[in-house]
C-alpha cells in the first residue's frame, strides 16, 4: 500500500513525502531528469515497461502523485505482466506524464480526463494527488467517484491506498508524526524526516496477516498471496 504526506503553507511551496510499495521485482527506471518531446523538463522515476510514473514534478513546479485505489473485486491485476493487449495496458501512469507536460492547470486537467470511465471498468480505480507549487493550487482526485477536493494550507494531509474518509490507522498514525516534525519548520532536518516517518514500520491494528503486512508506513518484504510475488516498500 503505497503512500503520501503532503504540505504547504506560504512559506514552504510543497513538503512532500511518498512510499511507493509494488512488487520488488517490477521494472523500474530510478529516479532521473528527462526531457518531454515539447523540451519540459520532468524529474520522476519511470515504469520500465509501460514509460508512465507514480510521482513526478516538472521544471515549473507542477507535480503530481498517483495511488492505487483499493478494490478488493481487482486484486489479481498484473499490467506489467500481462501484455499490451490486455486492457491494462491503459496504464494509469500516463496520467501524471501528460499532466506534467502539458499546459493545463491541475484542476482543469483533472476535469478532462474523458476516458476516466472505461478506465475504472477494466483496472483498479486510482488517487492523484496533484498541483501546481508556484499557484499553490493542491488537489486530492478519486476516479471512483470521481471528486475533487481542494487541500488546504498548513494542514498535513495524508492518503494511501484507500478512500480519503476512511481514516487509515497508518495514515494517521503518519500525519501524527509529520505533525510533530513541522512544530520545528526552522530546524527541520530532512534525513530525520525520513528516518522518523517513511523509514518507519510499526505496524497496525489490521484484522488478518494478510492485512497486517501493509499496515506500517514503510512495509517489509512479503509474500503477497494474491500474484506470488514479493512485494515491499521501494
């Protein structure tokens, strides 16, 4: 279960945390800078397979943030397994590419995602979490039900791999601890930050093993029973 922390106030444009968890063995291009085919410059890690990403910010300040919706109907889903003639391969990771290279401003670019639909009916649903740094417009998406919530300044927001209102023992248990950290703005030591919040995995009260697995902020390596493969935090 992957997951975010976010914040902005008027002095700090975006504070942003993020623990990617997703098969270990998922091709996967590091972190680097790349170069759109309309010269923007983009800084995010890459599928391997498919060329989309999970989270990336463009030269300008526009960035964005993708996460599984979970749906306990759509688990078995492998994109990266299955081919490009599965309907999976409508990748949701093109969404954050076209995003950050394109024009639009992030509330109109959620507002124009025409093939959202067909999407949600052959794959998992998804959240963006999305914005512009330099308009401090910050924005939390569901394509389930498909609404848009402004998020606001100086207020930690939080969200993994479930619906915003259902209060996710480690979401909170996270927006807890970045809360602490930011009492101190001045001295915040990022190694520290990360040490404390992402690199922290005390699990939660989940009912099943299965469960009890993703239940911390960094996850350890498992077998998921689900596709037989090890996933984790990355």
């Amino acid at each position: 279960m992957c997951i975010t922390f976010h914040y902005f106030n008027e002095n700090y444009p975006l504070i942003l945390l993020n623990n990617r968890d997703e098969a270990i063995d998922r091709p996967t291009l590091a972190l680097s800078e790349w170069v759109s085919e309309n010269g923007i410059k983009i800084f995010s890690g890459k599928d391997a397979i498919y060329g989309g990403t999970w989270l990336g910010v463009n030269e300008y300040g526009k960035y964005c943030v993708l996460l599984n919706l979970y749906q306990e109907d759509k688990l078995d889903i492998l994109p990266w397994k299955q081919g490009t003639n599965s309907p999976v391969s409508m990748t949701r990771g093109v969404f954050i590419s076209n995003y950050l290279r394109g024009p639009m401003k992030a509330k109109e670019y959620i507002e124009s995602l025409d093939n959202i639909k067909a999407y949600n009916e052959a794959n998992r649903g998804f959240i963006l979490v999305i914005g512009d740094c330099k308009s401090s417009q910050h924005y939390y998406y569901n394509s389930i039900d498909e609404k848009i919530i402004d998020i606001k300044p100086s207020e930690v927001f939080g969200i993994s791999n479930y619906p915003l209102d259902s209060k996710c023992h480690k979401v909170e248990f996270g927006k807890s601890l970045f809360s602490k950290e930011l009492l101190d703005l001045q001295n915040l030591n990022i190694d520290m930050l990360l040490n404390r919040i992402l690199k922290n995995n005390q699990t939660g009260p989940l009912p099943t093993s299965e469960h009890q697995n993703v239940s911390s902020i960094f996850v350890e390596k498992f077998l998921n029973t689900h596709d037989n493969l090890i996933h984790g935090t990355r």
